[in-house]
C-alpha cells in the first residue's frame, strides 16, 4: 500500500458560503458530502450558470452560522449500508426533510430559522442594487464544481510563507483537509488523474486542480479582505490551490483516517 497522508480534519457547509462546521466523521457519496451545501440562496441578479448568492456578494455570509436541529441525524443517510453498496451515479436516500432543517446564528447573535424572511432581508442588505433573493435547496451538493474538494495543510503553511501573513486554512472551504509527510506545499497537485482510498471503503478520483476566486481573500471570522491571498495564488500557482475529487466509492471517512494513493 502507498500511504501518502491521513486525514487532520473534515468539513461541511449547509449553507452555500455560510461558516462550516468541523466534523469528526462525514459521509462522501457520488452527490457529495451528505449534508453539505444542502441549501444555497439564489439572487436574481445572477447568472444563470451561476444563480447563487455568496460572499462574492455579501462579504459578511461567511460569519453566518447554521446549525442543524437534529445534527445527529444529518451525519449519515438512513439507508448507509445500501447506499455503501450503490453503483456510481446512484444517490443516497436523504433523510425526512424535516430531519434536515437547519436555523442560522447571524453575526448580531440572532437565530432565525433558514426560511425565515428576515433572513433574507439581513443578506440583501447593503448590495446595490438589492437583488431578490431566494431559498434554494438541493439533495446534491450546490458545489460550484466538482461535490468534493481536498486541501493539504503544507500547501497553506506554502502559501503563508509565500505571503508572509498568516492564512487560516479555513479560508479554502475545502471537505477534506489532508496532512501530508512532505514539508513540500501543493504535493496534492499530484494526485490529479490518480485515484486516493480514505479509511476502509471510500475512494475518490482526484480529477482537477482547484481554481480560486475572491472568496479567499476573506478572513472567514471578520469578512475582512486581503487581495494577497488571492494574488499569490494566481501569480505563483496558476490561480489554483487544492484539488477536486469525483466520488468512485461511497463511504464513510472519518479524522485521522489514512489516506491511501492507489495504482
């Protein structure tokens, strides 16, 4: 076996550019991680290959944070050892919608349900001019590209140093973030087109570099913007940092799981 890494920790975002929450165990399927970016907001300003509203937009999403009533019933689906069986392109049953409902802490320190008009006006609020603004909800993903992404901790200690400021790794959004045994930053580039087994029975193909837009410039507590980020990135990586991954294997993957690169 070619053990390359282990995992140092795993994220959702059920909200589409809303804060994440750490996990201490994920499920990853051919839709994406379950319950990640189960529902988005949609403007009507927006394109329509891109129809979201996200921090792009309205800096201060990223200190939104949304909980799940029932957290305990939004780790796996119901059916997870069918769904550990499923062919590729097969979706996991999701829960009872009701199970899955989620309420929002604002950075005033509000709790609103996700449906809730008042949240709607509060995200509107200082974008000119305001768009309309709505729910979306989806059972896959509302990932902007692939439903997995995948970070190594030495490719962010590479970008700092590069930068010289500190750079949260929280900053790149990213499910899965790998610790690697090389000092060398941006080592996942090189699983592109190769295939990683994580834990026991999940395996994802790593398909893409991943490229980057204005929301890592952000500080993901303040909203705060700082264009080096961004800018190193595009100068000295091609505009890329971190990888996509398909889903070949559904399963559960869990923090410090190995991470296995296969042949």
């Amino acid at each position: 076996m070619n053990m390359v890494g282990t995992v140092e920790s795993l994220w959702r975002y059920p909200v589409k550019s809303m804060r994440g929450e750490e996990m201490d165990e994920i499920f990853a399927g051919f839709a994406g991680v379950y319950g990640d970016r189960l529902y988005a907001f949609g403007r009507s300003t927006a394109s329509k290959g891109f129809p979201y509203l996200t921090a792009r937009d309205q800096r201060q999403m990223l200190r939104y944070r949304p909980r799940f009533r029932q957290p305990e019933k939004t780790i796996a689906p119901p059916n997870l050892a069918e769904a550990e069986n499923m062919p590729p392109g097969a979706t996991p049953l999701y829960g009872d919608p009701a199970e899955l409902l989620l309420d929002v802490e604002t950075p005033a320190g509000t709790t609103l349900a996700i449906d809730d008009r008042a949240l709607i006006e509060l995200l509107r609020a200082g974008i000119d001019p305001a768009p309309e603004v709505t729910l979306m909800r989806s059972e896959r993903a509302l990932t902007d590209c692939r439903p997995l992404s995948l970070i190594a901790l030495q490719s962010v200690r590479k970008l700092a140093e590069e930068t010289g400021i500190v750079v949260d790794k929280r900053r790149f959004r990213a499910n899965i973030y790998l610790d690697l045994p090389t000092a060398e930053g941006f080592a996942e580039d090189g699983f592109v087109g190769r295939a990683l087994r994580i834990g026991s029975k999940f395996v994802v193909s790593i398909v893409d570099r991943d490229p980057r837009c204005m929301v890592i410039t952000l500080d993901p507590d303040t909203g705060d913007k700082t264009p080096a980020v961004l800018k190193t990135v595009a100068q000295a990586h091609g505009g890329m940092i971190g990888v996509y991954g398909a889903v070949l294997a559904e399963g559960m993957v869990h923090k410090g799981d190995s991470v296995e690169l296969l042949d």
